[in-house]
C-alpha cells in the first residue's frame, strides 16, 4: 500500500507486519516517534504485541533478553545515550545468542546536548557482535526492518540486527513508503536454545577460558555466516517484492577513477554530487556502504577514495576511512563531516572529491579549506 | 504444589531437590540453604533469574550446573527487567510458569533498583526475592546499602557509618500485592511464604535474612543460629503485608515484646568485633524505633 511516511513510522510499520510479542522501550529524541506509533498499533490491536514501557534503556534491552530467550521475537528502539546506556545489554543479548531486533536513530552524544545525525552512538557498537545496516530512506527503513527479522532469527546466524537511520534527516524527513503483506518471507521464530522448564539448563553462568574462547569464536563463525544470509535475504527479498539492496549502493562506480564512500542519508546526497561532476567530466562515482557489521569486501580496486564519515575515533580517525585503510591496504582521502548534525549539501561532498588529498585527514567546517 | 495452609510440620515439603549436591556454596552458606527451599516451594514449573551474586557462583561452572530447574542468569542490574520481559513473554504464550528472580542485596538495594522499582510500578508477574548477606559477598564483603551500621566489610575496614537501606519500605511504597521477609533459619515460614507468594498475580517481594559464615566472621555450623538470633533480638521482623495488610509471625511477635539484648547477636560475628560504641547505641535505636513502628501498624489494622 502506497502511503507517504516518516523514517520513523516506516520502522513502525515494519514492526507491525512482522508482529513481534514482546516489544519494551524506552522514548528518546530523536527515536520516540516509533515508540508511540507502536504503542498506538498495540492499542488499536494492529499490534499484538506485549509492549513493556521500561523505565531505561538497560532495562528495555534485558526485557527484549527475557523475553527472545522464551523463543520469542521481540523488538525496540533507541538512539544515542540510550543505546550507550543499553551498551552492557547489547553485549549480552549477542553472546546470548539472542534475534533481537533494534531500530537506532543515529543521533550525536553530549555532551553538549546536541540531538542531530551523527553515527557515532553505533559505532560504539560495533564490536558488540551486532550486525548493523544503515538504511538512507523511508523505505529502506522499512524494507530493512522486515528483512532484520529474517536474518536475525535464521538459525546460522542467531545474533541481534540493528537498523540505523539518520536522527531527523531522515526519521523525520517524509517520503513515499510502499507497505507490503509479507507472506510467508519471514519463517516462524524457532530458537533452538529457549528456555523450557521442561528441558531445565543453565543460562551465561560461570564459563571457564577454553569455554569462553570457543563461544567468542562462535559468534564470529556466526558473523561470517550471516554474509551468505544477507544476500540470500535480499535477493529472496527483490524476487518476492521488487526492491534491490546489497551490502553496499553503488552509483555510477563501474568507470569511476574516483570514488565517495560513505554511509545513511549522505550517501544519497552523494549521488547527486556524482551527477554533477559528471556533468563537469569528472568520472566519479558513489559507494553507500549499507552493511557495516559483517563489513563487506568492498571493490575499489584502482579507484582514487573518498571516505566521508559522520562519526569519530578520538586518537585514531574516522571509522570507515580506517577500516576501509585497513582492509584494501590503500590511502584514501579521509573526510569528517556531519558531525551532531552538521549540514552536508551535494556541492559540499562535490568539493571533497573535486579537492581530494588523498593520505590526508580533513574536518569539514573546522580546517579552513579542502 | 501443596497449599500454603495445608503445610503443618517439615515432613512434609516435598522431597524432590531442585539444587543438587556438589554445588559450589561455601560451607555454611545460607544463599543454598534459602534457595533449595524456594525452589521446592516454587515446583519444576519455574524459571529463576539470577543477577551477579552469590548464586551466580554456587551454580558450578558451565558445562555442568547443579540446579535442576532453568537458571537465567544476567548482569548485575538487570535481573527485574530480564524478568519483566521473560513473565511477558511467557504470559503471552500462554504460560503459568513461575518467573523468580532471586539477587542479592547488591544487586536489589543497589545496582538493581532502578530495574526493580520499574518492575514493581509497571505490575509485573513475578516474585522477586532479595536473599541479603548485608555485603558484597561474591567480591569478598565490600560494604552495600544492606550493611547494618557498625559493621566491618573489606572497603569499611573501621565499621560501617552508614545505616542499613531500608528496603522493605520502598518495595512497600510501589504497593505490591504481596511482600514478606523471611530467613534461611526458617525454613518452613519461607516455604509458606514462597507459595503463598506465588499465588498473588503481579509483583511479590520476599527479603531473607542470610548469613554469611566468612562473610559475617562467624563458625560454619552457626548459619542457622545465627538467623534464629538475629530474630529473636528483633533485628530482623518477620512478617507479611497482603494487600497492604501487615501480619507479623508469632516468633517475632514475642520477641518483639522481649527482645534478647542485640549483643547476643552481634558478639558471634567478628564483623562487629569493637563495634563503635556509639554505632551499637545507634543500632539499639533504630532496633526500638522499628518495632514500635511495625508494632503500631500492626495496632492500627
């Protein structure tokens, strides 16, 4: 069904097709929107969902952990300092092996106060055992939410998904959204570890060093596994509904010399920057990296890279400039820009790649020129 | 499950054990003692989560556990909230099973509360039981909120300044249907009031008294002693509130008119050992002020 949405009301709605049975929250700007339409869907009973007002995030994330580990599916929603203050439970509920699903509002972290994008909050995450896709727009809100579900709970995969969009650039931007009846996409939950008083065990007891280790390995197998389940999800998703997604967006990349990596709502701005170059003669091209947790292997094989990222590592760098060093073994001209919401126009990401210094770090609006 | 009422001697709680031999538990230890009377109180029914404590150890070490019921165990200030969102769950499937959560003082009066209090506010389906050994016992006895006044832990080497949180009246405020105290002295009370617990929809709150035998500096063979003292001297009430309506036991009802002395409790424990004493005068006080307030309610009704 054609309707136009918010970011936010697009996870809403996702949340109601897949029908979790427990949802527990907790409101925070700017994520709260999704909290109250699905308080709202449980009201009226389009949700048949237990929804458990927490009084924390701590508690919204050990809620949705009491509950998956009953072989339920469950759901929440958070932002910023609420998903640092759930940070203890986001680790837990990956080393107990748990398909939860969480939408993150990626909003900056004070102080000072400061409630636009910024993806740091979940780059704090990232070695949680999460995986974490960035969506761009409305729909891919929703079409990310539906397909979290699916990943989380194949049972090669068994760890949480957290779905990322931009705080207020896109949470609260309205765009076209096409709902869809989901069918049989999503198989019925089966958690092979639930808790049964009829099969008693114990649950994250003491573990000693050789145990511990294997279950770490465990998660990583898990994490390399959930690759193959990403697209098998995705592709199944395209056959059945249409819609194309992979662990990244590529625009316009094939013959490009050069090319913009980045992530969320500015790798659509990026698109645009890419036309305009083109038009100017510049063979540049766009990368939205999409999946950052298992992070891809990305095809940038004797291309020039720009790597905007709207996030920082005090002391280190930018995160996806250092990974994507890391990975390819190559200079890339790292940007910094969009931090607490900083505004990030198309001939803005134009001139980081027109002015490109590759092997050089440079923060957008604070050193004094590209 | 046998009812509350029917149980009249010790006979007759059910013979089948959920906590199993060979766990983990110091010698003495009354955390085990209270548990494996909880949980023949509670039935195989029942689904325990557990917070960083005491019971997090005695346990045993993965893969072998030696409590025969599912045990869920959670971080340190989480374990209300790990419930809130189990009990939902179960319940939307449908499920009676019995969700406790069973923490330390540590992790009740302290890193807990918050989880707790929205736990209770929000209604939730379970029973909560605080077992209280008054410290840190699994760190080694650092001081927490239930450490009575005057009594020495590992980070209040000179006594504790500070007087015992008092609990029992912040659960009492969220208004829960029903809350207990007990001891691990008294078995036969907290199996009753375990049940009786169990029976109540919504949050229900059970404190025990547990004594700590390297904890509290006191002979192995004295766990249960040292329990029976700490009521008899009126340190520790037991009593119920149903519905708000307090109903205090026979046993502490006489002491409460005549009380032993409060040293005869204290002189066992090396953690008292020197109490300051203006710490003591203190205690003594707030040991008279507590009964005569549980006295007069109890009056009032």
């Amino acid at each position: 069904m054609k309707k136009i949405a918010t970011g936010n009301k697009a996870v809403a709605e996702a949340v109601k097709q897949v029908q979790p049975a427990v949802v527990a929250a907790y409101p925070i700007t700017p994520q709260t929107e999704i909290v109250e339409q699905i308080a709202e869907f449980v009201s009226t009973g389009e949700l048949k969902s237990r929804y458990i007002p927490v009084e924390s995030e701590h508690s919204a994330m050990a809620a949705c952990i009491g509950a998956s580990i009953t072989g339920i599916r469950t759901f929440t929603a958070t932002s910023s300092h609420g998903l640092l203050y759930m940070h203890e439970m986001t680790n837990w509920a990956a080393g107990a092996r748990l398909p939860i699903v969480m939408a993150n509002v990626n909003r900056s972290i004070g102080p000072g106060w400061n409630i636009w994008a910024e993806h740091t909050d979940a780059m704090q995450e990232r070695d949680t055992g999460w995986l974490q896709v960035y969506v761009s727009t409305v729909q891919e809100a929703y079409d990310a939410t539906l397909m979290a579900f699916r990943i989380a709970e194949h049972n090669d995969v068994l760890l949480p998904v957290m779905v990322n969009l931009d705080g207020f650039s896109l949470s609260h931007i309205m765009q076209p959204l096409d709902t869809i009846e989901i069918g049989d996409f999503i198989p019925p939950m089966y958690l092979p570890h639930a808790i049964d008083p009829k099969n008693p065990a114990g649950y994250g007891g003491l573990t000693g060093p050789d145990q511990h280790f294997k279950f770490r390995w465990d998660i990583e197998r898990s994490m390399r596994d959930s690759v193959k389940i990403i697209d098998e999800t995705e592709k199944d998703f395209a056959g059945r509904f249409g819609r194309k997604y992979g662990f990244t967006e590529d625009y316009q990349c094939d013959d490009a010399d050069v090319v913009v990596v980045s992530m969320g709502t500015l790798g659509k701005e990026a698109e645009v920057a890419i036309d305009l170059l083109r038009k100017e003669g510049v063979r540049a091209g766009s990368m939205r990296l999409r999946w950052f947790r298992p992070f891809p292997k990305l095809n940038l094989k004797g291309k020039e890279v720009v790597v905007i990222d709207r996030d920082y590592s005090f002391g280190f760098g930018g995160v996806l400039a250092k990974s994507i060093q890391a990975q390819h073994k190559m200079n890339v001209f790292s940007v910094i820009a969009g931090l607490g919401g900083q505004e990030v126009t198309y001939d803005d990401i134009a001139d980081f790649i027109r002015k490109r210094r590759i092997g050089e770090e440079f923060w957008f609006g604070v050193n004094d020129h590209v | 499950m046998i009812s509350p009422q029917e149980l009249k001697t010790i006979a007759e709680i059910p013979k089948e054990e959920y906590v199993l031999k060979c766990t983990s538990a110091c010698a003495g230890c009354s955390d085990s003692l209270a548990i494996r009377y909880v949980l023949k109180a509670a039935g195989s029914d029942t689904v325990l989560v557990v917070p960083a404590c005491c019971t997090s150890v005695i346990q045993g070490t993965y893969p072998n556990t030696a409590f025969n019921i599912p045990v869920y165990n959670i971080a340190f200030g989480a374990a209300a909230a790990c419930a809130s969102g189990m009990s939902n769950a179960f319940r939307a499937a449908g499920k009676k099973t019995n969700i406790i959560v069973y923490a330390g003082d540590g992790g009740t009066l302290d890193i807990g509360i918050q989880a707790m209090s929205g736990a209770f506010e929000r209604g939730t389906d379970f029973l909560y039981i605080c077992y209280d050994n008054e410290a840190y016992g699994n760190t080694g006895m650092q001081r927490s909120g239930a450490t009575p006044m005057g009594a020495r832990t590992t980070t209040t080497p000179t006594g504790k300044i500070d007087a015992k949180k008092d609990i029992d009246a912040i659960i009492a405020a969220h208004n829960p249907p029903y809350m207990a105290t007990a001891a691990a002295a008294y078995p036969q009370d907290l199996f009753k009031k375990v049940q009786k617990a169990l029976t109540f929809r919504g949050p229900s709150f059970i404190h025990v008294l547990a004594p700590c035998p390297p904890g509290w500096r006191f002979s192995t063979e004295k766990t249960v002693e040292m329990g029976k003292l700490a009521v008899k001297s009126g340190m520790w009430i037991l009593y119920e509130r149903e519905f708000g309506k307090l109903s205090i036991n026979p046993q502490s009802k006489a002491a409460m008119k005549r009380p032993i002395p409060l040293e005869e409790y204290l002189a066992p424990q090396g953690r008292f050992k020197g109490i300051d004493p203006k710490a003591l005068e203190t205690l003594k006080q707030h040991l008279a002020k507590n009964i005569k307030k549980l006295s007069a309610e109890e009056a009032e009704e």
